[in-house]
C-alpha cells in the first residue's frame, strides 16, 4: 500500500491511482475467532480490547460489481468497536455466519478473523462495474449503513431493510485498516476543509444524532425544545448539543466531570449537570430504583431551565432509562439507540401512559440522513468532535480509553495517513468555519 499512499499524498489523478497494481493483503485491526473465549468469567469492565485486537496483514477480498475499493486515509473507534474487542453481548463472527449464508459475495466475510471500524475517510481506488456515481480519486468518508437496495424492504427508510447491517459490526473490512471494502451507496464526498482524521471521525456519530434529533424518523425536534442530553461530550452527544443549539433547542447536557462541563459551556450549553459531582442513585441495590433520585434529577433539570424536557437522548440504558421516562415532559419523546449500561432496561410505566409519553427507538440513519448529516459537516454548521488521535497499531489502546470511558468525543485512528493534519484541499473554507470551532474538542486535550 505504501506506493498508494505516497501517490495520493503527492496528488495523483484518479487514472493514475486506477493503474496503481492493488497489492494481495493489507494491514488490518481486527479479532479473531479463536479468541471468543477468552475473557470467560470477567466482569464486562475487566475485558480489554488491548487483548483481543490484533493488527496484521489479512488478504484483499474480491470485489463485487457495487462496491469500491477504498484507500482509508484514517478511521476512528466507535462504541461498535468495544463491543466487537470484547465479545459482547455476543462475539460478532455470527452475525459474519449470517452475511455468509445469504449469497457468493456475502460468503467472503464469513472468516476467523473480524476487520472491525465503521467510519473512515480515504480515496476511492478502483469502482466496481456497477458503481455509478464514483470513481478512483474520489475523495470520500464512508457511512455505515450496509443495505442491499435490491431488497423491497430497503425502500422506505432503508434502516427498516431486512438485511440492514452496520459496516465493520455486522460485516467484515471494516475501516480500521489500509484498505477497505464498501457498497457504493455508504460513500459520502469528504468535506474538502477537514483534514483526513477529522473527516473520519464524523459519519457513524453525527448521522445517529441527526436521526435521533433532526429527522422525522426520529424525535423531530422543533424550535424552544428542551434537550436533556446523556453523556453530552461523548461520540453521540458532542453531536446532539450541536444539533440542538442548531435547532433552536434548549439542550441540557449530562456530563461526569467538572472539565466536560467546562467544555460543553465552550459549545454553547448552558445547563449543564455534572451527574458525578450531584452523585444521583437511580438504583439502590442491583434490582430496585430510588424514584426519589428521578425526582431529585427532575428538579435538578427544573432548575436549570424551569421546565421539562421534551425530548431525552437515551442511550446509557439499564442505569438511566427509568429516571429519563420519569423526567420526561408530559407527551415528551425519549429517543433511544443504544443501551451501555445494559439492555435490560426498567422504567415505572405507569409514568409513561399516564402522561402520554412515548418511547422511540432510532438506529444509525438512512442514506438520506448520512448525506444531510455530511453536508452540514461540509458546510461549517456541524463541527466535528475529535479529541485526540492514535496510529493504527494502538487500536487496542484507543478502544481501551472509549471502554473506559477516559475520552471526550471522537478518538480518532490515522491508516494510510502518516500524519495529522493532511488532507485539506478547501483552506478558504477551514478559514471560514475557524480552526477554533473545527478543534474545540482538541484544545480540551491540551
Ligand atoms: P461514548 O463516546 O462512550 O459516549 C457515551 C457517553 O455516555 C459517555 O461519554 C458518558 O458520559 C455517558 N455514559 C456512559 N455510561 C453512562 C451511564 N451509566 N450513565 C450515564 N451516562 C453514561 O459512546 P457513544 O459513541 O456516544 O455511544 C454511546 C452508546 O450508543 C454506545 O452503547 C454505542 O454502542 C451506542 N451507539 C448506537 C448507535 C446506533 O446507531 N444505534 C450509534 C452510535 C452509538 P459522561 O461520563 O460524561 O456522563
């Protein structure tokens, strides 16, 4: 691949990057088959992906008609990718068993080895017979949802497919390597002001919350709704405050320190609890929650901005979701897509019928969505939220700090890219949108 990067660093045509022989393997982050096993009997928080992710060559698959050969530039951790290194809630190779039985291309990612990642940016080499609207030199960030749009069911909201699946999750050649495999149909034009690792930071993150926020599929947020936020300086809500404070919404962020609160204040949130320094108790013992603690948090959001609130971003799950169903306005919307804390969640229903709330499910987001997200990211109204930045060797050691909660935004993984800050083609436009906002996650850092 070496030959490849240095004639995209040096601004090669797509012709020539077309001619450029593609080499038979590649180096990849990823986890092995064999290795499902070997966190038995650990709690979930003593599983270390340094343990299970690898970085090696693995050999280039076949190309099929509607995919693209990528050259990623850089990458980055998402939560997907813990939960791969870690085997939970189940070691993804089934969902690769799946993929493999469906047809001839699908049978290419049933291997011992996951090529985990579900964003990267990069430049297309080679466009398969049936690619349309990309060609070699494109330069590009990929979304991750991986939809065969010959399918009937992929075409209302093709997250309702029946073969929906998460790239670099529930497929393999994912991002987190030299070389990728994508469906024309995940490819996004990269925004031409962002450097390559800030570029591909973006589209799993910022497509989720635009879903989850913005999109009627989601919770449809109008002007003066109040926004309560969990986790408002990690990968999804680093996001949402934007889009909220974009929208003309109220957003209240949740944060568990004294210096994410500083920087959610930097973005221009104004309520901000800091759930570590309130210390709130939602459960008492591992089965029984404290509804005197949702009332506590309740009054706490009250006091911040006198109402509450319309829509609460969900995503912590099991330890937060009673207390986001009890905090919700009367006919006020919990969004929720994930569930980290565990899925098992509980909530008093009798506070949900009785006032009309309701509770709406979102995962990732359509083409559409991806492609409204980006552009907001291309056109300056979105910034992105990366924080710090790790080759790709230490994948293992940058999952490690997401699993642990030591980050703030995006950590992004630079492949290709053999530094930061490459990549720009649009300098007027970075100048425009101001190294200030673009890097506000990464001053925090320093
Ligand atoms: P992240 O970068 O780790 O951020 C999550 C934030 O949530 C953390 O920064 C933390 O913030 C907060 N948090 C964690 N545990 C919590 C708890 N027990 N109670 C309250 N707050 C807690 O992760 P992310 O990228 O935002 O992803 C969050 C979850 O969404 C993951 O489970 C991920 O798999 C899932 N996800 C789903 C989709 C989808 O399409 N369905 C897409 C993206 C992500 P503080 O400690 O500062 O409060």
């Amino acid at each position: 691949m070496d030959a490849i990067r240095d004639a995209i660093l040096a601004g090669a045509p797509g012709e020539e990057l077309a001619a450029l022989p593609l080499p038979e393997s590649y180096r990849a982050a990823f986890v092995r088959k064999e290795d499902a096993g070997m966190f038995e009997g650990l709690s979930t928080r003593e599983k270390d992906p340094r343990r299970s992710i690898r970085v090696d060559r693995v050999p280039v698959p076949d190309l099929a008609p509607d995919e693209c050969y990528v050259a990623v530039m850089a990458s980055a951790i998402n939560f997907n990718t813990v939960w791969t290194s870690i085997f939970e809630p189940l070691p993804t190779f089934g969902f690769l068993e799946r993929l493999g039985r469906e047809n001839v291309w699908g049978a290419r990612h049933d291997l011992p080895y996951h090529v985990m990642g579900s964003d990267a940016s990069g430049v297309v080499l080679r466009a398969g017979s049936a690619v349309r609207n990309w060609k070699p030199g494109d330069h590009v960030v990929v979304h991750c949802n991986y939809v065969d749009d010959q399918d009937p069911s992929a075409h209302d909201d093709s997250m309702l497919a029946a073969n929906q699946r998460i790239w670099g999750f529930e497929t393999n050649f994912g991002g987190l390597a030299d070389l990728s495999v994508v469906k024309a149909n995940q490819l996004l034009a990269k925004p031409a002001h962002l450097s390559w690792e800030e570029a591909a930071c973006n589209a799993l993150c910022n497509s989720t919350s635009y879903r989850m926020i913005v999109s009627k599929n989601g919770a449809d947020m109008k002007q003066g709704d109040v926004v309560l936020i969990w986790g408002a300086t990690g990968g999804l809500g680093g996001y949402a405050v934007q889009y909220v404070l974009n929208g003309g919404g109220i957003p209240v962020g949740v944060v568990s320190s004294a210096s994410k609160a500083k920087l959610l204040e930097a973005l221009g949130c104004e309520a901000v609890i800091d759930r570590a320094a309130k210390n709130y108790r939602f459960w008492s013992d591992e089965h029984t929650q404290d509804e005197s603690e949702w009332r506590r948090f309740g009054k706490d959001i009250r006091a911040l901005v006198g109402e509450d609130p319309d829509i609460v971003f969900e995503h912590p799950g099991r330890q937060t979701m009673g207390a986001s169903v009890f905090v919700a306005k009367r006919g006020g919307t919990v969004v929720t897509c994930a569930a980290t804390s565990g899925y098992m969640v509980e909530y008093d229903n009798r506070h949900l019928w009785m006032k009309l709330k309701q509770i709406k499910a979102s995962h990732f987001a359509n083409y559409r969505e991806a492609y409204d997200a980006n552009r907001l990211i291309s056109l300056g109204r979105i910034q992105p939220i990366l924080s710090v930045v790790y080759p790709l060797e230490e994948t293992g050691e940058a999952a490690a700090q997401v699993h642990q909660n030591l980050h703030e935004g995006k950590i992004g993984v630079l492949c290709l890219a053999p530094g930061e800050g490459l990549g720009v083609t649009d300098p007027e436009g970075r100048e425009r949108v101001g190294e200030d906002r673009i890097t506000a996650f990464r001053r925090l850092e320093a």
